[in-house]
C-alpha cells in the first residue's frame, strides 16, 4: 500500500485529468475528418454525406493525419498537466530515466517472442494475422513519412506517456499500488480497442500486462515505448510482407 509522492497528482485527480486528456485526444483526433466532412457538406448540400463520413473513416491519408494530430495534442497534454503540479519534475513523473544495454535487451528479449508467438496463435486458430483496415488505411496513404510518424511513433509515444507513463504514476503511488494499477491500466486499455473481437482484446490487454512489466522491471518508460514502437513497426512489415505476396500474413476473405 503506498502513499501518494510529492509532486504526483493523487488518484481521482489522475482520473479525472486523465479522462480529459482522453477526450482531447479524441476530439482531435476527429478534426481532420470533421473538416473535410463539413466542407464536403457546404459544398453539395448534405449529398451522399454518410458515405463520404464513412469512406474518410477508411482512408489512409485522413487517419494518419488524426494520429500525427490526436498524438501531438495528446503528448502536449499530458507534458503540461504534469507541469502545472507543484513540485513535480516531468522526467521523474513519466520514468524518463536513459534505457541501459541490459533494458534494451530485456525489451527485446520479451517483446520479439511476444509478437512471434501472438502470430502464431493467430495462425493455428486461423486468425487474421495482418488485420482489413491496417491494410485500408496502409493502401490508401499516400505519404509513408506521415504514415510512420503517426502510427509507428507518435501513437506508441502518447499512448506509453499516457498510460504507462502518467495514469501509471498516478494509480501505482496510491492504495493500488504497482500490480493492481498495471492491472487497471492494461484492462482500461484494452476496453479501447473494443473495435476487435473479444480474442484480440485479451492479446492487447495481455500487450499491457507486458508493457507495464516492462515498467516496473527496468524503472524506465522507454523500455515500454521501444517494446510498443517496434510492435507497430512489425505490424507495418506485416502489411508490406503481404502486399506484396506472402501469404503466411494472411487475412480472411
């Protein structure tokens, strides 16, 4: 049972700042969206308006213009909430201490097989491996720089500051303490991707258990922000591997 720490927001004021940290990022997250939509609309009257809604919800270059822009505001956010508590210091707050070669390693050692054997699964259950919308969204974006920097940086950087980082912080110096704020946060994050089916649910919210292992093992959030960047960076080989014909990165028909 810990007692709160100086400087650290106590656990309803994390909630609560959290919740809105998790609505900005969302109302953000839709502004591109939102803009072409609306224009659309000025300019044809509401013609075909829910299809065109639909379509921008499937299309590559929208979606990774509202991960750089939901992921900037996000990680924002988040800095300057930490920063108006006083007597708090950002780098001790999110665990920002250097990754040392043993960290790096473990973060390897745990998360390769991690991603390998989650494969795998998906591959005797007969699973998608490479899922339809990563493939959309990959498909019909026309900047692979703006694709990396949403989805294999900016969305692992806001979501490890976020959860792992100051959610994390501000449960675990609480009566929750480390392991049953791990379990809050895996579960909340999990509860997120509800857009999946309940199988890849329990991986991600088993990911989480990982990344907050990860955590409170090395001392240091980079460990988690590595292991979460070079999963969306596999994921993205994925894709590539399968456009290109390889069909162990199967998806269902």
């Amino acid at each position: 049972m810990n007692a709160i720490k100086k400087g650290i927001w106590g656990p309803w004021a994390t909630i609560g700042w959290g919740f809105l940290i998790f609505i900005v990022w969302n109302v953000f997250q839709a502004v591109p969206i939102l803009v072409i939509w609306i224009s659309y609309l000025c300019q044809n009257g509401g013609k075909d308006a829910s299809i065109l809604l639909k379509s921008l919800t499937e299309n590559g270059n929208v979606l990774v213009s509202s991960a750089v822009l939901g992921g900037l505001i996000g990680i924002g956010l988040v800095f300057l909430i930490i920063w108006i508590r006083k007597g708090t210091n950002l780098p001790q707050y999110l665990a920002l201490q250097p990754l040392k070669w043993k960290d790096i390693l473990l973060t390897l050692g745990v998360s390769i097989p991690f991603f390998l054997g989650s494969d795998l699964l998906n591959d005797f259950l007969g699973k998608d491996i490479v899922l339809k919308w990563m493939i959309k969204t990959y498909s019909t974006c026309d900047s692979p720089f703006l694709l990396v920097l949403g989805i294999v940086f900016l969305g692992p950087l806001f979501e490890e500051f976020f959860f792992r980082g100051f959610l994390f912080e501000g449960l675990r110096n609480s009566k929750l303490g480390n392991i049953w704020a791990a379990l809050l946060i895996s579960a909340i994050w999990a509860f997120l991707h509800l857009q999946y089916d309940f199988y890849t649910v329990a991986i991600i919210f088993l990911e989480g258990l990982l990344l907050s292992w990860l955590r409170m093992k090395t001392g240091t959030l980079w460990s988690c922000i590595l292991s979460h960047i070079l999963n969306n960076t596999y994921s993205t080989v994925e894709i590539i591997l399968y456009l290109k014909g390889y069909t162990l990165f199967h998806v269902s028909k």
